[in-house]
C-alpha cells in the first residue's frame, strides 16, 4: 500500500528517499504493509498548535498520530456531498457536519476522533 511523506519543516534536514526506506522496513518489520501511511514533518510550533487542538495539551510533541481512515473518509465524503472550506462561513457548515457525523463514530466505536478542518479559522 502507499507511503506518504510531506515535509513541511526546516529546522531538521531531511532525506526523504533514506525516511521512505526506514519506514517501509519498519513497516515490514511489523507487518502493517497492508495498510496506507501519512507522514508530516513539522515544525515545534506547528505540532504545538496541533497537539492543543487535538490532544488539549499545549506543549510540543515529537508525535501526534490519527486514525486515517474514519477521520479522512468522514471529510472526504462531506466534499463530496458540496461541502467546502474556503471561506468561514463554507468552513462553519463543514466543520459542524463533520463534527456531528465524528460523534456518531465516537459514540458507538470508543474514540475521540474530531474533525480535520477543525481550527481552520
């Protein structure tokens, strides 16, 4: 399945042909291969804002991880069905749906996943 990497740091030079590789034998090495992987590199001002929004913790962290799948496919499916997120009052709609369907799943599969666009104004 796909790897992919995003790299939207400075402050840590990164090789992301040598990172790709390291991940796919960590990958293999636990065998998860059947499965997509995200990878973001970011900033410590970027995963603070990140982890206070998402964890309520406001302090950097060196890993914040999502389930990908019900998270993506819940925004996903809100495009689909005319939702956007260019302008607030687009977002506001969005984030509100998205929001109501992320408590169904919450509430029935034990998680506490919230919505991607979430802080985006």
């Amino acid at each position: 399945m796909s790897l992919a990497l995003r790299n939207l740091q400075r402050a840590v030079p990164l090789r992301r042909a040598l990172l790709r590789q390291r991940l796919q034998a960590v990958r293999g090495a636990l065998g998860v291969r059947a499965f997509d992987v995200g990878v973001v590199c970011v900033d410590n001002r970027k995963i603070q804002q990140m982890n206070r929004i998402y964890r309520e913790q406001d302090t950097p962290t060196d890993v914040l991880s999502f389930p990908f799948h019900e998270v993506t496919a819940t925004h996903g499916l809100c495009h689909l069905l005319g939702f956007t997120h260019s302008t607030e009052a687009e977002w506001q709609k969005m984030y509100q749906k998205e929001k109501q369907v992320l408590q169904e799943l919450n509430k029935h599969m034990g998680t506490r996943l919230q919505p991607l666009s979430r802080g985006l104004f």
